[in-house]
C-alpha cells in the first residue's frame, strides 16, 4: 500500500532530511517513490543514511555493509 511521505521543495527536505539542491531532493524523491510501488516503505533514517552516503560522510563499504545488516542480505 502507498503511504504519502513529507516532501518539502521550499526546505529541501524528505521527512526532515535536508538535501543539497532541488536536484538532489527531486531524484531521490522520484528513487523512493518508484521503489514505493515495489513495497520499500521508507524512513527518515534510510533516508539520512542514504544521504550521508551520497555526501561522502560514509564510505560505501559501510553502506553496504549496514544495507546488508538492515534487510539481512
């Protein structure tokens, strides 16, 4: 089922998560949606984690690594 998420353009923000420029905040916003229909249901958490992988504030290994923790794969 899809469930609306808070999506503020004048912010730059996805469920309180700032993001750098519209373009950033539009593709993943438009990332998350499509994956909605699929049965992702996001969190402002996966969210922040997702960013900060984006900005270089995580490694990718590590990304991948709590990826894995997280959906146990």
């Amino acid at each position: 089922m899809y469930k609306a998420i808070d999506i503020d353009r004048k912010n730059l923000t996805i469920m309180g998560v700032k993001f750098p420029d519209i373009k950033s905040l539009e593709s993943t916003a438009n990332a998350i949606g499509t994956n909605m229909f699929e049965g992702f249901e996001p969190s402002k958490e996966l969210i922040q984690f997702y960013q900060d992988w984006k900005t270089d504030l995580i490694s990718e290994s590590d990304f991948l690594s709590k990826l894995s923790a997280i959906y146990g794969k």
